[in-house]
C-alpha cells in the first residue's frame, strides 16, 4: 500500500469516527424511529388522560380488541367527555370545532411498521399483551414518542421470551398464552 493510499484511508476512518463521536447517543440503525414525537394538531396529553385519570387504552382506542389496527378515536369520543369536561379549553375547542364542521383531526402517525409486516393488534390485546410492551410508559406521556425501534428483532424477542406465560382470566380461568411461532411467515405474508 502506497503512503497516499494510507493516507486515504486514515483521513475517512477519522472522518466517520468523528460522525460517530459528534453524533454520541443520537446515532440509530436506519429504520430506528424510536424517540420520534411529532407535534400533533391537538396538544392530548396521555399522561393527563391515561395516567392521572386512569382512563383505559381500549375506550379512546377500541378498535384494538377487535381488528388489527387499533386507531385513532373519533373526535366524537373526546367530547363525550369533554362536551361537560373543561369544555373551555383551547384544546378541546379546536376538537369540537372539528367536530362542528364534519372535519377530522389529521394526527400524525406515530407508530407505523413496514407495509411488508403485519400486526394485529386484537391477538396481542385479548392475549393480556399490555400496550406498554410496545408502545413503552403511554401514560406518563404528555406527547407521544416512539418508545422501542419496533423492529423485527423487538417483535422476535418478545415471542421467544413471552412463549408459555401464564395469563388469569377470571371468567375463563387459568390459560397459558403461546405466541405465535417465528416463522416469517407469521408477520410477512
């Protein structure tokens, strides 16, 4: 090898250790969305809702215990509360506005996996799979961030060590949950 050739290559090496120093704890894989929080047209803090007021994930987001997807609740269920409920606030007159107007809120999506896996969330949700596995402390969250990367190897993980856990269920007693095999077959189809 040349001295120039040497020389090269010492300079990219400092180059990208410097990126990598400079960057610290903000460097992530590409696809690694985690701690992503953007500002939503409404200021809803889950930490308030969820957290203080205990109320559960399934009411806002029912759709979970049924279907794959657990969506994003109707503006008509924020003012079942809230036509009584600090009724004069910015926030909840921006949804009432919405409301009004037949307009839906257009919130930014937070969590969203690869159009090449699939999730439902009901088979997680009627398991006793909790929301925070995935989604992190939700109720201590007055903006929503990406809790994990969620990649693949996150979903993995959980079904190698979740397999065989004992869930109570006082109606149907005792049952033990087997998550679904690993085969990709499971997730990519």
């Amino acid at each position: 090898m040349s001295l120039r050739s040497a020389f090269i290559i010492s300079l990219v090496v400092t180059v990208i250790g410097a990126a990598v120093v400079i960057a610290g704890s903000s460097f992530r894989m590409p696809g690694d969305q985690s701690g992503y929080a953007p500002v939503q047209p409404i200021a809803y803090s889950h930490k308030v809702h969820a957290g203080d007021n205990k109320i559960p994930c399934l009411y806002c987001h029912s759709s979970a215990e049924k279907g794959p997807v657990a969506g994003i609740p109707a503006a008509s269920t924020c003012m079942n509360c809230h036509t009584k409920i600090r009724a004069d606030r910015p926030e909840v007159k921006k949804i009432a506005a919405a409301l009004a107007q037949g307009r839906p809120i257009r919130w930014v999506r937070v969590h969203d996996l690869p159009d090449h896996a699939v999730f439902d969330h009901s088979r997680h949700v009627n398991t006793g799979v909790s929301c925070q596995s995935c989604h992190g402390p939700i109720e201590t969250m007055h903006r929503v961030a990406r809790f994990d990367a969620m990649t693949m190897g996150f979903c993995i993980n959980c079904h190698r060590t979740e397999n065989g856990r004992t869930v109570v269920d006082t109606a149907a007693g005792t049952r033990i949950v087997r998550a679904t095999s690993t085969d990709c077959s499971s997730c990519h189809h």
